[in-house]
C-alpha cells in the first residue's frame, strides 16, 4: 500500500479534499486596534491562522482572537492570499506509508482536493487545494531537522531533538514486537527474561531452553534497529547489538521460515504466516499479540508510536486534523496498513477464559469470592473495550497512552457513538491490599479516569445512564503480581459498555 500511494503521488493524482488552510507569514511589526479603539496591541507578527494573531509583544508571546480587531501595518495578513504549512517530522514507516494515507482519507471525506509530490522515500510533501485558496502545502521530512521556516514541526515517533518540555505527547497508534521462530522449532513460548538474554547474547543454544542441540541465531530488521522506540520498555536498554541484520521485516519473515535455530524479531504490522512463540509470564500466564491485547497494552511486547505536538496553540487547520485523527474512520485507515489503531475491539466476558481462570485462581492470593461474584452479575452481558487506562509510576496522574484514550473517547461520546450505551469505568488494584482497600483505591483511579473524560470534577453531573464509576479491586488481574512492572499493569482502570436500559 505505502508503494502504491508514492506511486501515486509521484504522479500528482489528485482526489477530493476538505481543509481550509491559513498560513503563517513573516513575524514583523503590526498593531491591532479594537473596534471601539480602546486597546491597541503592538508587536511582531508570529503567527495568523484566519482567526487568531500570534504577536510578540514587549510582555511575551501574545494570542489575540481576530474577531472585533483592525490589523495595521505592512506586514498585516492579506486574506485572499493566505497559505498554511505544517510539518510532520520523523522516519520510516510512519511518514512514507500512514501519513499518506492518513490524508488522502481525510481528503476523500472532506470533498476538497490533495495532490503530492513526494521526493523519493525520504520526504512527503503535500499540496492541498480548496478552490477558494491558490495553494497550501501539508510537509513531512524524513529527518529530525528543525530547519523548516516559520513551521512547529509534529514529530513522529522518534522524540524530537529540541527540548522535549517544548512539546506534549500524544497517542497516535499502537504496535508490537513478535518474537518468531522456525515452524518445527518445539519451544512455542519465552518469558521475557529468556527473550532479553537471547537478544543479549547469554542464551546461545535452544537446548539451554530445553529445545534441541541447535545455536540461536537472531535476525532483526535495520528498520527496527533504527528506531528505538519500537523497542519495549520491558526488554531493557536493548540495543540489538548481537542480531544479524536484514533490510526489511519480511526478509527475517522468510529467511526464519526456513532456517531451524534462528529466532526473529519483527513488527505485528508486517507479520504474516509466521510462527508466533508466545509470551509466558513468571506465574505461566501466555500473551498472544491479538489487537485487543496490544491495544489493552496487556501483551507485553506492544508499543505505542506517538506524536509529539508543539505546546504553542495549534493552528486551527491542524486542529481540525488532529481531531479527525482520533475519529473511527481515522483508526480504520491505520488498520489497512497494518497499524493497530486506538479505536476499541471489544470482548465478551464469555471470551475472556484465561481472565476468568486468574480471577479463580486469585481467590486462593487475597480474593474475595464476594467480589467476582459481583463483577460477573453486573459486567455480565456486557462487553469489555480494549480502552485501558493506567497511570504513572507515581500513580498520581494518566500515563501519555491513556490520556490520548481519554481525549478520543470524550470526543467519541460527543459525536454519538455510545449514545445507546451505558460506560462503566471499571477500577482494579493489585494484591497488596485487603479487599475493601483494594475497592476503595479502584473505585478512586475509576473517578479520575471520569474526570479526564467528561472534564469535570463534579461527577455527580454525569447522568448514570451515561457512565458510572464501579470497582472490583483485585480479583481480576491481567498479570503476575510478583514484580513492580506486573503489579502496575494490574492497577487500571477498564471500560465496559452495555445496552443502556430503556427510560421508564
């Protein structure tokens, strides 16, 4: 698909698009005057998107609303001739095959029209063209450079190289790492450590995992080498340093297919016919990488690639594509390429077997019988989301992960998507605490996560029939609860949707 689009885009193939694009001009010596002519603001023209002014004054950095405003001075915007850029910075994949796409979606929903003109592999550009504007241009680059005038670059991926206080994260999709291996290879599933001290170098032979008398041989793709951030946390400070190195994922696809002892490491997004080993946990817990468990980020190899976003206001033309980012037809077309959005998959109760098997065998760990019996009357006949909320290693706000989840889904409530619905915000610990402890702290996570969502601290406002607040405390966990890192995973706080009941 990526091929496809460079094609076509090398080609100037033009399609249906809808943005009104603005422009930022030189920043030069203007003065605003207000309708009554009671405020004047002088200073230098940063920024004018069609609605605000961005001036710089002898106070700092000032956004004025336009609305009411008389502009005087050379250097006032002149709006029949506006144009707006903005970069999307950052390399591979991100930029050459979903950001392409991403707006040539966007142009067939919006009615207006795309055209680019990409230059190789390594920079995107993209003209956009409304047929009340001259020529407006949406720029992509392949490096990390800064060096793109009167533009706030977005960065992909990677985190930018000036100071990242500058800029504030933002999910954009979710992926995993697959650990695949030779289809007669008879160990199926590594723990993490295993899986760290092959890529390490200290377990050298299969026979050291109870497998046969073959040397490990480990491939990787230069892709993924190149860009750290595709590698999980979990894995450690793993630079690869010990894999052989092939050009793309499907090379260490085809080439472990067909070589007995080697083990390779690629992208959920490229996987095909592979053989996938699974990833056992201490207490004998197996992840498979399916897209409600990278998604739920309960696979523990999964990743998130992440925009990182100027802290200065946006414009409104990249306010309105970055909202359109989150909406489902956004997550759709991230799909088709392999990306896992963050639009939910849901579950049945019904199919969350090795859940139910834990919450069991956790009643023997500090469980309350009482509890399970509680959560599976009122959660039931519903559905979980693979929305999954979590905090910091403090505990004392939203990780970046689950703050974009928040942002969509209060932007999923408002244009309608669970109006027949009723969310529970479901909160769960881990065991350290007695049972009622364990609730009240679930129950505490679940307020917050609404908080984040219907952006009020007064919950009491939020219609039960809309959302409510529940919690089980520890009797369903996700993981082990024999580590730090497995004890966070179980402090969350889950949604769960029902049909709403009808108004009496």
């Amino acid at each position: 698909m990526g091929t496809f689009f460079r094609k076509c885009f090398a080609c100037w193939m033009t399609c249906a698009f809808a943005f009104c694009w603005m422009a930022p001009v030189a920043a030069q010596e203007i003065s605003l005057v207000s309708a009554e002519g009671r405020l004047e603001i002088k200073g230098r023209l940063l920024h004018f998107d069609g609605a605000d002014y961005r001036i710089q004054t002898e106070f700092g950095a000032l956004t004025v609303r336009g609305e009411g405003m008389t502009c005087t001075g050379w250097e006032c915007p002149k709006l029949d001739q506006l144009v707006e850029q903005f970069a999307f910075v950052g390399r591979g994949e991100l930029v050459t095959d979903l950001m392409p796409l991403l707006i040539q979606t966007y142009a067939l929903a919006s009615d207006q029209m795309a055209m680019g003109n990409p230059h190789g592999d390594t920079r995107l550009t993209m003209h956009i063209q409304d047929k009340d504007l001259d020529a407006v241009a949406l720029v992509g680059l392949s490096d990390t450079s800064t060096s793109v005038d009167t533009i706030n670059p977005i960065y992909l991926g990677d985190a930018p190289d000036a100071p990242i206080e500058e800029f504030r994260s933002t999910l954009l999709a979710r992926g995993a790492l697959l650990p695949i291996s030779h289809p007669d290879n008879p160990i199926k599933h590594l723990t993490i450590a295993q899986l760290t001290q092959i890529l390490d170098g200290e377990i050298i032979n299969w026979s050291d995992l109870g497998g046969p008398n073959l040397p490990i041989s480990v491939y990787v793709s230069r892709d993924l080498v190149s860009h750290n951030y595709q590698i999980p946390k979990i894995l450690g400070p793993n630079d690869l340093s010990f894999a052989l190195r092939m050009d793309k994922d499907a090379d260490v696809e085809r080439l472990v297919a067909t070589r007995q002892g080697a083990i390779g490491l690629i992208r959920y997004r490229h996987h095909t016919d592979s053989h996938i080993m699974t990833i056992r946990t201490q207490c004998n817990w197996e992840f498979r990488p399916t897209r409600f468990n990278i998604q739920s980020a309960e696979y523990p190899l999964s990743f998130a690639y992440e925009m990182y976003l100027p802290r200065t206001r946006m414009t409104k033309v990249q306010r309105r594509f970055m909202n359109w980012l989150k909406s489902e037809p956004a997550q759709k077309a991230m799909a088709k390429q392999g990306f896992v959005g963050v639009w939910p998959s849901s579950q049945r109760i019904a199919d969350q077997g090795n859940r139910l098997r834990h919450a069991i065998e956790g009643l023997s760990n500090g469980g309350s019988v009482g509890e399970l019996k509680r959560m599976m009357s009122m959660l039931g006949d519903g559905k979980r989301l693979s929305t999954t909320f979590r905090y910091n290693a403090t505990g004392d706000s939203l990780d970046a992960t689950s703050l974009g989840y928040a942002s969509m889904l209060s932007q999923a409530i408002s244009d309608g998507h669970f109006a027949d619905k009723t969310l529970f915000f479901v909160g769960f610990t881990d065991n350290r605490q007695g049972n009622g402890a364990a609730v009240s702290a679930g129950l505490k996570r679940a307020k917050l996560v609404m908080e984040h969502v219907f952006d009020t601290p007064y919950l009491e406002e939020v219609d039960e029939a809309i959302a409510q607040p529940v919690s089980f405390g520890n009797v369903a966990p996700v993981s082990c609860n024999s580590s730090p890192q497995e004890r966070a995973m179980n402090w969350r706080v889950e949604l769960w949707v029902k049909d709403r009941e009808p108004s009496k």
